[in-house]
C-alpha cells in the first residue's frame, strides 16, 4: 500500500467541514455568563443532550480503538459500549436527580457538597489530568494517525497543533453551548460515514458468509487462534488475557460508572438540560445509541482481518517503536493495528466518499477534543479560580475559562507524543489510565450516595489510599517488584481496588464525627425519594415515564448482547 493522495473532490468537502463546524459552533456560542459559558443555560432539550453524550464518548480515538482490538479478535471490546445503557438506567434513576437539583457546575463541586472542599479539589485535579492524558490528547493522537498518511511530509507535530487548534476555534468563544450543538451535527456525520464504511466492507468480503469462511481459513493457517464461530464471544473464562467473565460482571461495569456518572465532560452535558426530565431522557437515548456500534464500527475491524490481513502497508512510512526501544517502519497490521480504520478507509471508500467519511472522523475527534476542553476549563475556573477569587464577575470567569482551553489543548498536544510509548493499543491505552482512575472516584460518590454515616475524612482517605496504590500498582509493574500482583488483569485490580478504597471510607468515617443531618437529608439516596417519584410518574404517558423507557432500552440491550453470547 503506498502513501494516499485525496483527490481535489475530496479535500474540498474535508475543507469544507472544518470552516462550516468552526462557523456553526461560533453561531452557537453562548458567552455573556458563566452558566452560559460553561452549561449552555441550562436549557438543552434531551435530543441534544443524548446525541451529544454520544458524540464525545465516540470520538476519534474511541472509533480508531474499537476497530483496532475487533481486527486483533478483540470483539468483546463491544462490552464497554452496551454497559453503557446499563450504567445510563443506573444513573438516571439515583444519581441524576441529586446533580440537577444542587445545581452544580462540576462533580468535584458536588463532592465538597456531599462531604468537603478536600475531596473536591483531589477530584478536580485527577479530573483535569485524566481529561489532558485520556481523552484530548488521545483524540488528537487518533486524528494524526489519519492526516499523516496523506501528508507524510508534514510533521506529527505540526498536524497534532493544527487539529487542536481546529477544536479549540468554536471552543473558546462559544463554550458549551457551541460544543453541545456542533456535536449533533458530528454525531450524524459519524454515524453515516460509519455506516457508509460498513457497507463496502461487507460487500468487498461477500457478506457473513464470506466473512464467516474467511475467518475460519485463516484460523487453519494459524493467523488468528480463534474459529469464526467465537470471534464475536463477549467474555471468555477467568484467565482470559483480555475479557475474562468477572473483568466483565465487575470491572466494566466500574469503569462504566465513572465515565458516565462521574466524568465531568460526559455530565456537564446532562447537566445542561432543562429539566430532570429531559435530562433522563437524554441519558437513555446515549445509551440507546451505543447499542448498534457492534455492527457499524466494530463489524468493518472484523472484516478487515479478512480483507486486509496479508496487506503490506510499509509504504505509508508509518512509524512504531519496536522491542529494542527503535524507531521502524510498520510492515501491516497485526504490527500496528491503530491504523487498521486509516487503511480501511484508504482502500475501500472511492472518492467523494472518502472525504466525506474522514470528515466525519474529523468531526468525532473535534467532539471529544472540545468537550474535553471545555469540561476541564469549568473545573479550573469554577473549583480553583472561583473558590480563590469568588469576586470575580461572570465575564471575567469566561475570560479565565478561554484562556485555561488554550493552555490545556497545548497540553494535551504535548502528551501525545508518549500515547504510543505506552501501549500499542489505543483503547488498552485509554482503558489502563481508567483503570487507576475510577476505582477511587466512584467508591466515595457510591458511598456518599448510599450510606448516611460516610464523612468527609472517608472520603478524603478513601482518595488518598486509592492513589497510593495505583502508584504502587504502577511501580511495581514498571520496575516489577511484585510479579503477582502485575499479572492480575486490570479489570479485576479496578473492583479490588475499589473495594479497599470503601473499606477505608467505611473504617475513617466511623472513627470520625458523623455529617450534618442537613447533608444526609439532602444528599444522600432513601427509599422515601423513590416512593415519591412513583406518585409523580403515575399520571404520565409510557413514553414520557423514564422508568418505562429505561425497561425498554434493558431489553433491547439484552436482546442485541444475547444474540452474540
């Protein structure tokens, strides 16, 4: 395969795209306060809010990694997107209603309300951190991955400080609201190109049945260790090396829950909504919208084992760091199966198609780039800024806002250059940081939610722990002082790691004074609330009872899931 050349077709509708987003997100923007700036007013109706949640969690880098792990049969990477409906339900029905009524900007800003300003500035800092080396800096990694096949001549640098900058142009005028309403847009674009991709891809390898000989030929030649039949396996047994069963009962389901009930670039979208209501509904509609990934982004990674396995890719000049610590040129896929998206795109789509389909692969990365950015300049103008100069005017907070996206995308372009270094997987990547991330974060906010008698001074230790050994856990697997520990799989360290975070918690907050009978009358979960909202709900249509909705999405996630165990 040698370097791709885009025809003029191909770059003006590419071209195109990126004036007519950047001018669409300006038009949007929302500045003259900071719940503008930084929520969109408080006025997004659930379409919005869903299809938003949807395009920053699909970005590039989520789209580049899926379809990576399903062309190493990796298949069941599908259990981080369904899991998703299952956390959404979880989500809407107990956490939810306590964020909107507080009103609050931020999660840690909710910590320090539940507990004190101690966990709210740790959260805050972790959150920030995570949303410069997990998901901008990943975004931007994925982009370049694609540019740099048709400008090998230009550097990683220069086309890794351009997309940036691309995000960043709708971002730090308009705030949220420009990112929420060019993320509709980006969500479509996605969606189609995805599907556009799908159909060649299946019709290039003859349909299932060609896809279903394919795989098993290559199985007898010894290429990949699974049969046709087992490629599409959604957990394997205890030792399995990437989807053990209990990694999936367990760790998923954790790693799920602070993604989309923790993060505060996925809630700072649900917290932009009108009302409860449309909030929920917006939840539920994100998690519907994960369900069909299986068959238009993770199916073509499949399918391009068949098409593509014997492929000799040299000639796109792609480099990879191999065993010795050298710089090399990839050979093809199974070397560096980050680029098995680029190459399908490269070699399928014909022209016209082509641009437009990775002008919606520019779209999702300009989607989770701008709701990373705006999400962590909230939290450094609201839970540092604010708190240190609580007299600053609105305006004034905007200001601070804009300038900590331009510092922050800066940074995010820095680190992009060790993602590689790491891990040769995209998404492990993503799912490693995550893994030391969450487990902490959600035992105090599952605790706090549920059990009256947990303090700040838990929670506070519960942090404090939680970090101390997930740097021991990293210590130990880069220096490998406890080999025992680095080959237990990081989708069983993740729950153990929070079950020792709420047995701090637990311990701490017993040892210290109990909180204020005000914080666990407002703040924390009784069957009481979920009574009351039963006499509320009576009176509404099926289709605009959540509770209703929330049972239907559980089956058609049930029904979809089950027909590939």
């Amino acid at each position: 395969m040698e370097n791709v050349a885009l025809s003029f077709v191909d770059i003006a509708i590419i071209v195109v795209y990126i004036f007519g987003i950047i001018w669409y997100g300006i038009s949007k923007g929302k500045q003259q306060t900071s719940e503008e700036y930084f929520l969109a007013g408080r006025n997004m109706t659930w379409p919005i809010v869903g299809i938003s949640l949807f395009a920053a969690n699909i970005g590039s880098n989520t789209l580049i990694g899926l379809t990576s792990d399903a062309f190493q049969t990796n298949t069941a990477v599908y259990n981080y997107e369904w899991m998703a409906a299952v956390v959404l339900v979880f989500f809407s029905i107990f956490f939810l209603p306590f964020y909107l009524r507080s009103k609050v900007y931020t999660m840690p800003e909710f910590l320090e309300r539940r507990y004190d300003s101690r966990s709210r500035y740790y959260f805050s800092f972790i959150t920030i951190v995570g949303n410069v080396i997990i998901d901008t800096s990943s975004g931007l990694y994925a982009g370049n991955l694609i540019l740099k096949i048709i400008f090998p001549e230009i550097s990683s640098t220069f086309i890794i400080v351009g997309l940036a900058l691309a995000a960043a142009a709708y971002t730090i005028p308009g705030g949220l609201s420009s990112v929420v309403h060019t993320e509709v847009i980006q969500a479509i674009l996605l969606v189609v190109g995805s599907m556009i991709l799908t159909y060649f891809c299946v019709t290039e390898v003859g349909g299932w049945s060609g896809l279903m000989s394919g795989l098993d030929a290559l199985n007898s030649s010894g290429y990949i260790s699974k049969p046709a039949d087992v490629v599409f396996d959604m957990a394997g047994p205890v030792d399995d090396a990437y989807m053990p069963w209990t990694g999936l009962l367990f760790g998923v389901p954790l790693l799920g829950f602070y993604f989309w009930a923790n993060n505060q670039f996925m809630v700072q979208r649900v917290l932009s909504a009108k009302d409860l209501n449309h909030g929920r509904w917006g939840a539920l509609f994100a998690g519907l919208l994960k369900i069909p990934v299986i068959f238009i982004m993770i199916f073509p990674g499949v399918i391009a084992i068949v098409l593509f396995s014997d492929l000799d890719i040299s000639g796109l000049n792609y480099l990879i760091t191999n065993e010795a610590g050298e710089q090399v040129i990839c050979q093809n896929l199974e070397d560096c199966p980050n680029m098995t998206y680029p190459v399908m795109l490269y070699q399928l789509l014909p022209t016209g198609l082509l641009g437009l389909v990775i002008a919606g692969l520019l779209a999702a990365m300009s989607s989770s780039i701008s709701a990373t950015l705006n999400s962590a300049s909230t939290l450094i103008t609201m839970d540092f800024v604010n708190k240190l100069n609580p007299n600053l005017s609105s305006k004034q907070l905007v200001r601070v806002g804009q300038i900590a996206t331009v510092v922050l995308v800066l940074l995010a372009a820095f680190w992009t250059q060790y993602i590689e270094q790491i891990s040769d997987s995209l998404w492990e990547y993503l799912q490693l940081v995550l893994g030391f991330i969450a487990p902490p974060v959600v035992a105090v906010f599952l605790v706090g939610l549920f059990w009256k008698r947990g303090n700040g001074n838990g929670a506070f230790a519960a942090l404090l722990a939680g970090l101390a050994i997930s740097v021991l856990i990293i210590l130990s697997s880069v220096y490998e002082l406890f080999p025992s520990l680095n080959a237990i799989h990081f989708l069983h360290k993740a729950p153990l790691l929070m079950l020792a975070c709420i047995l701090v918690h637990v311990i701490v907050s017993l040892l210290t004074p109990a909180p204020s009978d005000e914080v666990v009358n407002t703040l924390t979960w009784n069957a009481g609330l979920y009574r009351a909202e039963t006499k509320e709900l009576a009176g509404l249509l099926w289709y605009k009872n959540y509770r209703v909705l929330a049972v239907i999405l559980l089956i058609i996630t049930a029904v979809v899931v089950g027909s590939f165990w």
